[in-house]
C-alpha cells in the first residue's frame, strides 16, 4: 500500500471509532508530513484523498475538520434533475468557487458534484480528471484579463501592464499560482495569448525569439513568486485562524529581545510592515527586473 493510503485509513479509522469527531481538527498537510515522516506532496494526497471521501471539509478559521455526518439518506433526485445546468462553464466556474473559498486541495469531482447537486461521474462528461479540471480552470480565469490591442506605447509600459494584470488574478485566485508550471506549460487558448501578447511587446527590439520568450517567462515568474507568498499566509491564515498581524503581534516580544541585543543594528531600523507588504514586494521587483532588462537593451550587440 502506498505511505499516504496508509496514513489515509489511519485517519479514517479515528474517524470512524469516533476518536475525531465531526468539527474536530484533522492534522493540517505540515503535521501530516511531520507526524508521519513523509513528504509534503505525500501529506498533500493524504488530505486530498480524504477530501474526495467526504470525511473532511475546510472552514475558515478552523482549518480542515472532520466533516459533519448525515444519518438521514441521500434523497434520490429526478433523473434530470441538475441536467439544464450541467455544462462545462457551470462546472468550472463552481471548482473555481470552491478552490477561491477553500484552494486547489479543497477541490475534487466528488465536493464539485455536492456543490451543483449532481451526481459525480455525470461530471466526467466534461472533464477527464482533477488535472484536466485544474488546466481548464486557469484558462477558465485567465479570461478575466483584458489585453489591449497594441496596447501603451513603448516595451516597458507593455511589460508593466501584463504583469499588474497578472499579479491582480493572482490577487483575485490565490490558488492560481499552484497551478502554474513553466516546465510543463499550460497548452490551453487563454493561457498562451498571454504570452503571445508579451512576445509581441517585444517586437522592433531586435531580440532573437529565445531572448524574447526568456523575458516573458521571467516576468510571468516574478508574478507567480511574488503570488505564491501571498496565498501562503492566506494558508496559513486559514489553517491556524490567526491573521498575520495577530502573528506579529505574537513574535513581537521575542523579535524586540533579539533586536535589542544590538547584533542586527540595520534590520531594527527597519519598519515592521516593510518585509509583510507583498504589494510592495511585488512593485519593488518588477521595477527593479524591468531596469535591467532596459540595461541590457543598451549594451551594444556582442561582435
């Protein structure tokens, strides 16, 4: 039996002798992989895998808990009942609630078909599996952005667009960044014109298209980076209940005894919310990335 199926029957057993009770925590992802030894994407499947069982439900404030039960029979619905609203868009756009609500782990055929009040495999008419859903989803989101054709005027005011309307979809879908792979692209219609749009702002710059490709890729990069950040603490928020400010305010005192000591005399010259405004994280870097990449335009051609 694979480690996470073995930590998934563990579980399930205390679930079911009653050891976990209804609305009690379940270990979070980072406990699993601690507890048990194992990796994070392993504890990820463990989570995952009693998600799409019902046996857990993600509430804000509390974290993932044991999911109620219900002792009275499911009703049996017509048979086409759901039917005039089962397409694909409806599909999408209820995982895209449910992972804005809850993230990508939260999401799973079994809690989407709950939510439309469907079976689940009727689901499997329109997308093969969660990585199939996962892929259709960003696209699915990615045609929020409106790209303006040309758009401003000059390379850089281009590249500064796409990235700002980039960082507020990330802004908008926290889950968006896990998703993303520039490894294993997203070969999929919104997806790509993304990065057709910032190859074309690109043009009359006299770069090779690898060089132009490059750029895109890092700019999409710096956004995701930065998003990842952000959708962490949202995590972590989550899971724990307590808001970063909370978290400060907790640190505040072992933070002031380790800057006193007057070994760190420039970080305690620092204003506290510098390091947690990742707005300003994210402007700091794409100025600073778009410098040097105008810098790089005026050094003459190699020979």
């Amino acid at each position: 039996m694979p480690p996470y199926r073995t930590i998934v029957a563990e579980l399930r057993a205390r679930i079911a002798k009653g050891e976990l009770r209804p609305g009690d925590r379940v270990p979070s992802v980072r406990e699993i992989a601690r507890r048990w030894g194992v990796a994070v994407a392993t504890a990820t499947k463990v989570m995952a895998a009693l998600r799409d069982e019902g046996l857990v439900e993600t509430k804000v404030g509390s974290g993932t808990v044991v999911a109620a039960r219900s002792d009275q029979p499911e009703q049996q619905q017509p048979a086409d009942a759901g039917k005039s609203a089962l397409n694909r868009e409806h599909t999408l756009r209820t995982a895209v609630a449910i992972a804005d609500r809850e993230g990508l782990d939260a999401v799973s055929m079994r809690r989407i078909a709950a939510e439309m009040g469907v079976g689940a495999m009727s689901l499997y008419r329109h997308v093969a599996g969660k990585d199939e859903l996962v892929t259709q989803m960003t696209d699915l989101v990615f045609g929020e952005v409106e790209l303006p054709r040309p758009g401003p005027d000059g390379w850089r005011a281009k590249l500064e667009l796409i990235a700002r309307r980039q960082w507020e979809l990330c802004r908008r879908h926290l889950w968006l960044p896990r998703a993303i792979s520039f490894t294993r692209p997203l070969l999929v219609p919104r997806v790509m014109e993304h990065t057709e749009w910032t190859l074309r702002a690109l043009d009359g710059l006299g770069l090779p298209i690898q060089t132009r490709l490059r750029e895109a890729l890092t700019l999409h990069t710096l956004v995701v980076s930065a998003a990842l950040t952000m959708a962490q603490e949202a995590e972590a928020e989550q899971e724990t209940g307590v808001t970063l400010e909370r978290w400060w305010l907790a640190q505040r005192e072992q933070a002031d005894a380790l800057l006193g000591t007057g070994r760190f005399p420039l970080l305690a010259t620092v204003p506290e919310e510098t390091a947690t405004d990742v707005d300003g994280l994210f402007e700091y870097g794409l100025a600073r990335h778009l410098d040097g990449f105008a810098a790089m335009l005026e050094r003459p051609p190699s020979p």
